[in-house]
C-alpha cells in the first residue's frame, strides 16, 4: 500500500510540475509575443554599437534569445548585414539563429509532448503531421514552408523526438537561403554595391528554388499522409 501511494504522490507531483512549467513557458512566449517590440533596425544598430568591441556577442546574444521566442528573425538579420557586412554578418546571425533553434528543441525535449503541443496551439496539427517519424527531408520541407514560423518547428521536432543530426542538418540547410538573402539585403541598403546585389537575387533564387522543391514533397507524400492518419483512425 504504502508503495502505491508513492506512487501516485510521485505521479501528483509530476502532474503539479508539468502544469507549472507550461505555465510558466505559455506565459512567457505570448508576454513576449505581443509585449515586447523589437526596436527598428536603426535603433537595434546603434545599441549594439554601443558595446564596442563586445558588440557582436550582444547581437549574438539578442538573435539567440530571439529565435527561442515566437518573434521573427528578421530584423537582426537585417542589422547583421549593414552592420557587419554580407560575409561576419551570415555568420554572426545565422549561429544566433542555429543556437536558438537548438535550444529550443532541447527544451521541448525536456517538456514532452503533451505541454508543448498544447503551447503549439493552431501550429500543433501541422508540425505533428510533418515531424511524427520525420528524417532529414521532412525538416527541410516544414522549414521552408512560408507561412510556419522558426519557434513551432525546433518546439515541435524536439517533443516528437526528431533526431537531433536529422534536425541540426536540415535546419543548417534550409535556413542558409534565407539567412543569406536577409543580411545581404541589410548590406546593400547600406552599401548598394554590385556585389551585394548580385548575393541579393542570388540568394533570393535560391529560397524560391528550395521552396518549390519542399511544395513538390510536401504533395508528393501528401496521400503517404492521409492513408497514415485515416490508418490511425
């Protein structure tokens, strides 16, 4: 008897701390969500200008943050190339966003399931159907769909145990597009040179290419998709 009421205790405090924790985490991303304005490009320059030499580990620092959070990465991008230039600019916002995105799969691998989809809200149905089982191929694709943000993906492959090699690689990849077509066009609006031009539509055919790659296997596995789920039911 007495190791059945342990038991159950242990499950009671297990119920109290998950609820805590969604809480807690709920709270914060939507406080975050709708309270806190990222500054304007400008503004975000001059801040991290005031650092001095420290200020490329604060631009680090507030793209990291950032990309853990429902709030876009854009404007970091955008300041990474006009402050830094096309090639330290890539490189210092595209490692912000690499850390955020595997912190936040990491710490939806410690929430499970149940909390983080629950936090995932109208996102919830989508990522389950593409990261359930989801290797290299699948990441890619729900990276580059247009309409679903960085945030569900690295909470959504971390609750449903997406490998980690599986999403380090495939966020690496399909992010880079992206990444680049950002920062060079924080660079060309600061220094409208060919260079950075020619990177700009570079890069911009490159996310256009990758993302028509991504709609035809998302259509192509799309009845792959529907006989598994009608299967389930």
């Amino acid at each position: 008897m007495s190791s059945e009421k342990e038991h159950t205790s242990l499950l009671s405090l297990r119920s109290v701390g998950s609820l805590t924790a969604l809480v807690v985490l709920g709270a914060s991303l939507l406080w975050v969500s709708f309270n806190m304005e990222l500054p304007s490009p400008e503004a975000l320059r001059e801040t991290i200008l005031g650092y001095g030499w420290a200020g490329w580990l604060v631009f680090l620092g507030i793209t990291t943050a950032i990309a853990i959070t429902p709030i876009p990465v854009t404007v970091p991008a955008l300041v990474a190339g006009s402050l830094y230039g096309l090639i330290e600019g890539t490189i210092l916002s595209f490692s912000g966003v690499m850390l955020g995105s595997w912190i936040g799969y990491w710490l939806a691998r410690a929430l499970g399931q149940r909390i983080v989809f629950r936090l995932l809200g109208r996102h919830s149905t989508i990522v389950q159907n593409y990261l359930s089982d989801a290797g290299f191929w699948a990441m890619c694709t729900v990276r580059l769909m247009p309409a679903l943000p960085y945030w569900p993906i690295n909470y959504g492959a971390g609750a449903l145990g997406v490998k980690q090699y599986a999403f380090v690689s495939a966020t690496f990849v399909a992010s880079m597009p992206g990444q680049i077509s950002l920062v060079a066009l924080g660079a060309f609006a600061s220094n409208p040179s060919i260079f950075h031009g020619t990177v700009l539509v570079i890069a911009w055919i490159a996310v256009l290419i990758s993302t028509w790659i991504s709609y035809k296997y998302w259509r192509s596995t799309a009845p792959d998709r529907k006989e598994t789920e009608s299967t389930k039911e």
